[in-house]
C-alpha cells in the first residue's frame, strides 16, 4: 500500500512538473503569430483583413507592464492599431486567464486577450473580434 502511495505521488508530482501555468512569468516577453483565424464571420472581407494584419504582428508584454505592437501589415487599421497601443500597458487577470491592455485611467479597455494552453499550444483569443491566434515566443 505504501509503495502504491509512493508511486502515486510520484506520477502527480512529474505530470505538475511538465504542465506549463498561465501566469505573467509565461505572459512576459515577446509573441509571435503562429497561425490566426476569425472564429465568428471568417468569410467578411473586413475579418480576413483584421486576421492578416494580426498574423504579421509581434506582440511585446514586458516586465514592467508596458505593451508594444507592431506589424508588418501596410493595412490602415493595423497602422491606427500600433499607434492606439504606443504607451499602453498591460495586466494579466489570473482567475479570468485574461490580459488585458490599455491606459490604467481607461480600465486597460483597448484589447483583452484570452489566454489558454491547447494541446500544449499558447492560444490568444482577441476577445472583441473573435480572432484565435495560435502564439510562439520569442
């Protein structure tokens, strides 16, 4: 019985090893798009460019909370994009698995990712346009 115990603990203690948390320590450095869909009206023109643009950005959480992103899209939203987010910070929501970015005097409202861990892939999901953004760090 104390053997099964042992065993047991053992086989708890490497699965807790091996599973990465969602936590600002994970969140902190620079992102990349791996892959991008729209998960809501794929087929509008206006998406599949949101999505584009998406897909060329880097996204940077540093560790003092401030927020950088920029893209190598031409397109004219992501321009106005990467000039909203200049001097914006960032706050991750641990409970809500959320990072939230923004001004503080604004409730850090201009973007809110979701984060979460699918078959060991980091998935951002940008909550207002419904873009699910498959991550690689830098």
């Amino acid at each position: 019985m104390k053997n099964l115990f042992l065993l047991l603990i053992f086989l708890l203690t490497i699965n807790t090893s091996q599973s990465q948390t969602i936590d600002e320590a994970l969140i902190t450095g620079k992102w990349k798009v791996k892959k991008a869909v729209a998960l809501k009206d794929a087929e509008k023109p206006e998406n599949k460019e949101l999505v584009a643009g998406f897909q060329k950005g880097i996204y940077i959480f540093n560790a003092d909370h401030s927020f950088s992103f920029e893209t190598k899209s031409s397109d004219a939203m992501m321009e106005k994009l990467e000039k909203l987010f200049q001097n914006n910070k960032w706050i991750f929501d641990k409970k809500k698995k959320q990072i939230k970015v923004g001004l503080k005097k604004e409730g850090y409202s201009n973007m809110t990712f979701i984060v979460s861990l699918k078959e060991k892939k980091i998935i951002f999901v940008i909550e207002d346009a419904q873009i699910e953004m498959v991550m690689k760090k830098q």
